[in-house]
C-alpha cells in the first residue's frame, strides 16, 4: 500500500533536476548541485536519480507486466520514457557520464526483464547508425577530447595507472616497494584509481580475488531471480542493482588499463567516497526489505 512512494519520489527527483537547470549551482562549467536555503548545504540531485529511476522502472513493469514475447515496441516506449526523461536533464547539466550510466542500467534491465527479438536488432542497428552523428554534433569538444585521448595517447592518469598495474606482477609488491602509490605518482589512488593502487600492492592474484568478488555478488543477485518469479517488483530492483554494479565494476577497472575512457565512475563499495558508499547501501537495504516482505509472507501462507 506504500507503492505510491516510488512515484513520488522519482517526480520530485525531476522537479530536482529541473530546479538544477533554473537555481543551480555551477562549479568549473557543470551546473550540477542545489543548495538548500538556510543551512548551506549543497545536494546533487542526480545520485539520488540512480535509485529513484531503478524503483520507478521496478514499479512501472510490476504495474506493467510482459509478456511471454516480452514487450512489444509501444510497451518498450513506455517504460523507457521513465529512463530517458532523467538520461536527458542529467546530459544537459553536463554530466554525461552519470548520465549513460543511468541509461544503459535502465535500457539494461528492461533488456533482461524482456524483449521481443527483432526490437532488440532494430535497437542495435539504430544506436549504431546514431553513434557518428552524437560524436559530430552532440558531444562537447572535452568530451570529443577525452574520447580522442582513448583512441590516441593515453592521458597522465592512464599511462600512471598502467605503470603502477606493471609494477605489481604477479602477487605484488610490499608498501614500501610500491613506488607509484609511495611517491604519489598515481593520482586520485584512493578513489577512481584504487584498482591501479590494489594491484601495485597485491598484484594479478589480488586482481583476480577481487573480481572474482564482484562476479559472485552479481551472480547471487541474478541468481534471486529464480525465487522471485512473479515478484516483478522485487526481480527488476534486484536485476537493476546486478547491473549497476556490473556497469561501475566494469568501467572503473577498463579505464585503469586504459580499455575506456576516463570518467568518474567508482569502483563499487571499493573506492574512497561517500555518496557512492551510502548509494550502494540503500539500495541493498531496499533489496533486503523487498526480500524479508516476500518471504514473510510466504511464511504465513
């Protein structure tokens, strides 16, 4: 009877986003952050829209269920309005990276829930064809520059980072040893670069633990899903929540190896950060009330 909630809380993320375009506060060109009267303090509204979009979709396909044939294309419309309204007032701020990241968590979980198969190849072909025209006409030239960093020479940061990544080998080296962390020549060790920092100090074997820890949570949550069947409410937060850390784990360690472009995605419960840190945490909690629910009332069947 709490459903109503979702609804909420995603319209007045918007209503948050859209007061960043009219009141925000603008910092090195981004105009990202509102600041609450009175107090002084700052908030940017699109961490919260990571959370409130996934519920709002979890919401909207167990309202919306699919199909055997998964959704149809007018189903597919619907749904994505919910994740493509935020993608866009996020990219307008700009930050494009919080803002692809949104759209792919949420075109990646209606892509898992279901989808009729031709959609999906109509889907591949257009963001294809689209692809060229964004870079030329969309992209701004910092973004362009990075982009071209990527495809060219690898940036200060990257070919640090690779050095450092070099220098752990196979179970790698001793604190005092790990001359990249130790003389500071890995910049911002402590956050987007801590997988440079971890394998300087553990090396490929300390790589491999940690991925492979990463593999299992996102396999267990995948792995729900097969106890929530019918529970769509429940099954897309979990699905959501599986890709989101898959999304973040995957950048983050392609970006040290220089794989991706650089861009400020965190490694998951991993790197120094607050917001990320507390973001994560919501969402497992919500993940572990869902569940209990569920279960609770199984019990009492």
């Amino acid at each position: 009877k709490y459903l109503w909630v979702i609804p909420f809380l995603y319209f007045l993320n918007i209503l948050l986003l859209l007061g960043v375009d009219l009141f925000g506060i603008s910092v090195l060109g981004a105009r990202r952050w509102l600041k609450i009267p009175l107090i002084g303090l700052t908030i940017q509204p699109s961490e919260f829209m990571k959370t409130n979009m996934m519920l709002m979709l979890a919401y909207q396909i167990y309202k919306n269920p699919p199909d055997k044939d998964g959704y149809n294309l007018f189903q597919l419309l619907k749904l994505s309005f919910y994740v493509v309204l935020p993608f866009l007032l996020i990219a307008k701020e700009p930050d494009l990276g919080t803002a692809l990241i949104l759209l792919i968590v949420g075109l990646g979980t209606i892509f898992i829930v279901g989808i009729r198969t031709k959609i999906v190849v109509i889907g591949i072909v257009v963001t294809t064809l689209f692809t060229p025209f964004a870079y030329k006409f969309l992209l701004k030239d910092y973004q362009k520059e990075r982009i071209n960093r990527f495809l060219g020479n690898p940036s200060y940061h990257v070919q640090q980072s690779m050095i450092a990544i070099g220098e752990g080998g196979v179970d790698g080296q001793p604190k005092e040893k790990a001359t990249q962390t130790q003389l500071k020549f890995l910049p911002v060790a402590s956050s987007d670069f801590i997988f440079a920092y971890l394998v300087e100090r553990f090396g490929f074997v300390g790589a491999l633990f940690l991925i492979f820890i990463y593999a299992f949570l996102i396999l267990h949550l995948l792995s729900l899903t097969n106890i929530l069947k019918g529970d769509y409410l429940a099954a897309t937060t979990v699905v959501a929540v599986a890709v989101l850390i898959f999304l973040y784990m995957s950048i983050n360690i392609a970006m040290t190896i220089g794989l991706a472009p650089v861009v400020g995605v965190p490694l998951p419960m991993f790197s120094h950060g607050g917001s990320s840190f507390v973001n994560f945490f919501i969402l497992f909690g919500i993940i572990e009330n869902l569940l209990a629910f569920r279960f609770s009332v199984d019990l009492y069947r």
